[in-house]
C-alpha cells in the first residue's frame, strides 16, 4: 500500500483545537521589510502646469535616493519642456527658457531616472501629481514602468500629525515644522531634500507607534490604536499558505474563527486600517494568541471553519455559531398527515430545509397552505377523527379530515400532490401562486402580491436547495479531483462520504493516480450511515459547490447523483427576473411562466 502523501488530510469531527502551531524562520518578505532595510528615492517634479494630460510638461527632475537614513545617491537635471515656459511658471520656479535651452528632451531624461529609481520606493509630498507625470510620459514615450512601489508624505503626515501641530500638510510647513536642513524653494532637487528630512520625522513619529515594516506603513491608518498595531506580532508565526485561523483571549478561549487563502496576511490586516468592523476591533483588543490551522485545500479550510464555529461558538463570529438550530418542514407520516416544524430529522418522513430561521421555514409553508388543503392544525388525529371543523374549512382552505368530510382517498391524494412539491416539482405551488398574484394585481393590491411573490420564492429556493443535496447526502462515496492551474501540474482532491468532506489532498501530476487516490481513500474518515445528516448543510453546499466548479473530474463514485429534470431548478429564471425589479413583478402570460410584467406605482 502506498502511504498517504504529507499534502493530504483527513478531517475528523471537530474536537478541543491542537497546539498552536510553531512556524519556521520565515522568509524577509514573509516577516516583513523593517523600514530601516528599505531603499527609498524621493522624487520631485517642476512642470509647466497641473496636468500632463492637458499638455503641460516636465522641466526639472530632482530625486534623493537613501536608506537606513543615509543619502546613497542624488539625480538632477532641468528637462527641455519643447516650448516656452509661461511667465508665472518662471517667477515662482525660477526655471527660464534660457536655462533649458540646452538641456535634454523628457525622452532622454525619464529613462535615465527610471534607471536610477530601479529597485526602490518612490517618495513624493502629493505623489498622485509627480507620479502621474512620470506614468504619462512613460506611456507616451512607450517606456516600461517599473511598477515601483510608492508612498505620500503629505497623506502620511495627514494621518500622523494632529490639527493644532501644523496649520496644514504643505512642504512648506513641514519642512519648518521639523527643522529641516534644507528649505523648500520650488526646484526639483532642494525640494526633493527636504522630502527627505520629512520623511525621516514621520517615519520616527511612526515608530512610536509602532509602525516599523514597509508593510504595516502601506495600510498605516491613525484610526488603528498603537496597542492594536503593536499586536500584528501575533501572526507573525503564520505561514502564507491556505488554512484557518483562530483569535483566543487570555484564558484561550476562542473569540473569533475565519479562513483565508494566505493565513498571514489575512491575520495580518485585523491589525491595520483595512479592518474596519468595529466588533472586530473590539475582538482584537482582547486577543493575545492566533492559532493557525494549515489547510490542503481551500475547501478544506471553509469546512474546517465551519466545523470549528459549531464546536467552539465563538462571540465574534455571527453566522453558523447554532446549526443545530436549523429548521425543516417536515411532512408526516400518520393517518392524517401534516406539516410540521422540527429541528431534526429520521428516515419516517419527507423535509425540506434546513432553514435557518423558523420564520423563513413558515413563510415556505405559507406557500404550500396556499396551494394544498392539507389540515392546518397541530397533533395527531385518529383513524376516524370526530372534532368539529375549523375555520380553514368553512373557507375551502382545507379538506377537513377533523370532521370527518374527507375520504382517507381524497386526503391521500392532496398529500401525495404536496409530496410531489416538496422532493420532485412544485409546478402546482407555482401555478396557484401566480394566479393568485395576477388576481391581486388586477385588483391594485401590489403590497400582497408581493408577498405572495415573497413566498414562492422562499419555498422555490428551499426546494431547489434540498434536491441539490439530496442526491449528495445519498451517495456512500464521492472522489473528484480539481487541476490547480492550467498546465495540470497539481489537482486537488477531496473524498466526500455522505456529504460530508473526510479528506482532502494535493496530488502532484507526477505521481502514480491510482494508488494516490487509494491512500487518500483509505486515510479518510469513515462515517457511518444513519439517520442523522453526516455533516451540516452549510458544509454539504459547499462541498457541492465546488464538486460544480468548472473542470472538476469525477474519479469514482459510489451511489446515483442526478437531480430531477422537472425540479425546482426550471422555476428559478422566473422568480429571478421577478426579484431583480424593485417594482412588483407579475405573470402576465396565461402560459405559466412564459414571462413577467412589471407594475410601477409611487411608494408610499
């Protein structure tokens, strides 16, 4: 037997996490560039006027490259701007034509600045306006751009500095404000010096509140407290691979479990201005550990996440914490069957769900009640009921099987018909719902329509979820594979069992398929059939999710997996057309679902 390969993982239910886990010496990149490690080259530009695309043009180019502090290197030159220099330009640059006259072309210029700036991060105090100049002429001149990162000290001192430190953010005043040796005077290089000193300052102030990576500054915010910044240590063992990710307090209590395609990263921004939810601020204010889970696949990370949310129900996280509160329709199994609200089901009965709120599960009711005369009232009734009827029959809305006024036959037959809606087609839901809605609309009642409108398509979605996975719920095995890119040099496989995913791997090209997939099948985990659900349905859609995405290869497969051709899946086009009009869609072709009408009318 050939052993399972390190790539693949089997996934048992979920129990108390592991250890934390201890990552390697990252790589420079992964733990980040330390600010003092970073080659900058802070650039300045004198022009013509404020915009290249309207014509104005480069005169001068002045640029300062340094590093750890140290000046490395400096760049000047006036640039011939191919005609005059307007009078304004002149008295407030001191750049003449005279001083141009002999200087070289944008087109002999830029390529030698391009040159010197290789390999560094261009600098500028309003760099959308310096760097648009250089991009413009780039293109214009059909130069590559280097795709140079950049940063802009008049955004960063925006951030940093408080109102009543600086009048405001011109270079000017900063320069003053920070004791610059060198005094911005409109030319290109002196400009380009006190940049430098700038920068040098906030990049200080920067420290303090420690901001020490090119990383952290490139998502810098002053809406990030200093405590929650200085917390981006915490993933700093993380590895930048697929997994799932979880915050603990102090007593390792769990607060909040996501899943990300790269860990570090993604734990990473909950420590910078990209995260902007304010209960995550409050969730990383009491974190003192992240705990990573290193995935195969991405799918396995979301099942993962999902299992993880169930077992440990963390604070922060809204969606998924309850499955076990999930709600079906269940139609009975008695002599006078029914519809009724569980929270779990067996093998005795036919369902529909799950749902996640009880109100969403009896607006899908609502729907068959308005088509079927199923009896309406809770409990048992015996073989030969002798009550007296309710309201619902004296209305024609129900066969009245309470009084004794439906045959065991006719009653049958109304339950069959519902059964036939709930596991194969609801067309005649549709068609009751429809011409109920075209009558409320002749009659002006829009707000009703639309609510009617709001319980087919409550009932036609929960239908169509439930014959999706149903087939998958019923097959013992499923093993499909997934190319990771186009030269198929790796596949993801996953083993699904029952719905449930209980393996999932990376199969490089160059092993041998077979005995591959046969160790990855023999190291997942068994489930036992039951009556219960092997697995949630939130993890059952996403394992057929991905069993749907394009390219996807069945490699074995043991059970039937299809979905009924006249499903509720035909139905959905209608409903969707319906939905994507904010006035109330109706039916307007006696051919049902041939098409829809919209009718307009004021809000109220």
């Amino acid at each position: 037997m050939v052993p399972a390969p390190a790539a693949a993982s089997a996934l048992p239910s979920p129990a108390p996490s592991p250890a934390p886990i201890r990552g390697v010496q990252g790589t420079l990149d992964e733990l980040g560039r330390d600010l003092s490690d970073v080659t900058f080259c802070v650039v300045d530009l004198e022009t013509t006027g404020g915009s290249a695309a309207a014509g104005s043009m480069i005169t001068e180019i002045g640029a300062v490259k340094v590093r750890g502090g140290e000046i490395l290197g400096e760049f000047q030159t006036l640039v011939d701007p191919e005609g005059p220099i307007p009078t304004f330009i002149t008295v407030l640059t001191g750049i003449s034509d005279a001083m141009v006259v002999a200087a070289p072309r944008i087109g002999e210029a830029l390529p030698s600045f391009l040159e010197f700036a290789r390999g560094t991060v261009l600098v500028a105090h309003n760099a959308p306006f310096d760097l648009g100049f250089l991009k413009h002429f780039t293109q214009r001149l059909e130069l590559t751009w280097p795709g140079f990162e950049s940063l802009d000290t008049a955004r960063i001192a925006r951030r940093v500095l408080l109102r009543d430190e600086v009048a405001n953010c011109k270079l000017g005043t900063l320069a003053r404000h920070f004791r610059s040796s060198t005094t911005p005077n409109h030319r290109a290089l002196a400009d380009a010096r006190a940049t430098v000193d700038v920068l040098h300052a906030l990049l200080e102030r920067l420290g303090t509140m420690g901001v020490t990576t090119m990383e952290e500054l490139a998502t810098f915010s002053s809406r990030v407290s200093a405590a929650q910044r200085k917390k981006s240590r915490l993933a700093e063992h993380l590895p930048h691979s697929p997994g799932v990710y979880l915050f603990r307090d102090r007593n390792d209590h769990v607060l909040y479990v996501g899943t990300s395609k790269d860990l570090r990263a993604r734990v990473r921004s909950y420590f910078t201005s990209s995260e902007t939810r304010t209960r995550m601020g409050e969730m990383v204010a009491l974190a003192t550990r992240v705990e990573g889970i290193t995935c195969a696949t991405a799918l396995e990370a979301q099942v993962r996440e999902l299992r993880l949310i169930a077992h440990h129900k963390p604070p922060y996280n809204r969606r998924s914490r309850h499955p076990e509160r999930a709600t079906w329709i269940k139609l009975t199994r008695e002599p006078w069957p029914r519809l009724s609200f569980v929270r779990s089901t067996d093998e005795d009965a036919d369902y529909l769900g799950p749902f996640t709120r009880r109100s969403t599960a009896e607006t899908a009711a609502a729907a068959l009640y308005e088509a079927f005369r199923i009896r309406q009232c809770s409990g048992r009734l015996p073989r030969r009921p002798s009550r007296s009827a309710c309201a619902l029959a004296e209305m024609g809305s129900c066969l009245s099987p309470c009084d004794g006024t439906a045959s065991p036959e006719s009653y049958a037959a109304e339950v069959d018909r519902v059964r036939e809606a709930l596991v194969r087609d609801p067309v005649d839901v549709v068609d009751a719902s429809t011409d109920r809605m075209r009558t409320l609309s002749d009659q002006g009642r829009f707000e009703d329509a639309a609510r009617e409108r709001d319980r087919l398509v409550t009932l036609l979605r929960a239908t169509h979820r439930s014959q999706r996975l149903s087939t998958l719920l019923s097959c013992a095995e499923v093993v499909a594979a997934l190319p990771r890119d186009i030269q198929w040099r790796e596949w993801e496989v996953h083993v699904i069992r029952y719905g449930r995913l209980v393996a999932s791997g990376v199969m490089p090209s160059s092993a041998a398929s077979a005995p591959w997939v046969e160790a990855l099948r023999t190291t997942a985990e068994t489930v036992v059939p039951d009556t219960a659900p092997a697995a949630t349905a939130a993890e059952s859609e996403l394992v057929l999710r991905w069993l749907e995405t394009d390219g996807i290869r069945l490699v074995d497969l043991d059970g039937v997996w299809a979905s009924p051709t006249r499903g509720a899946r035909r139905h959905l086009p209608l409903i969707e057309a319906a939905e994507r009009s904010r006035a109330v869609a109706v039916p307007f072709d006696e051919a049902r679902g041939e098409g829809w009408r919209t009718e307009h009318r004021p809000r109220r």
